[in-house]
C-alpha cells in the first residue's frame, strides 16, 4: 500500500521477563492468590443485597489473616527487604 507506514516486530524491543524475575514472581505469587481472595471478600462485604452474612465477615477475616501469614512467610525468605540492612 502507498502512504502506508507498516512497521515490523523488529520495531519493537521485546520485554519478557527473565528466569530471575520470573522465579520471582512464582515465590510471591501465595501472596498474590491471597491478596485476590481478600479483595473477593470485600467486594462481597461491599455490595451483598441485605448486608452481608455472618459467613461474609467470617470469609473476610479469613482472608485477611492469610494475606498476613502469606507476607510474613515471603518476608522470611527475603532478608534485605526494601535494600536495608538488618
């Protein structure tokens, strides 16, 4: 086509993640499972017809507990987090 710019895949760089980031990713991703049940379970507290169940605030504060033993446990396995010296 005339007038047509068409630009190739070359064109852009490709930005997969690496093995390092990729392993990465897979030990945080308990915490990342919890953090998505948490954020279900607000939803549901949020906008349950008739307020929410007795078993809405149990599955609540069921997820918010696993988010906190799930960051403590990924904490554990990284002992400079954040870069500072301990």
């Amino acid at each position: 086509m005339e007038g047509h710019n068409v630009t190739s895949s070359d064109d852009f760089p490709r930005s997969e993640p690496s093995r390092t980031e990729l392993a990465e990713i897979e030990r945080e991703m308990p915490l990342i499972d919890a953090e998505v049940l948490l954020l279900d379970a607000q939803i549901t507290v949020l906008t349950s017809n008739g307020g929410p169940t007795d078993l809405d605030w149990q599955r609540l504060r069921r997820a918010q507990r696993r988010v906190l033993r799930e960051a403590r446990a990924l904490l554990a396995t990284k002992p400079n987090w954040g870069g500072r010296a301990a």
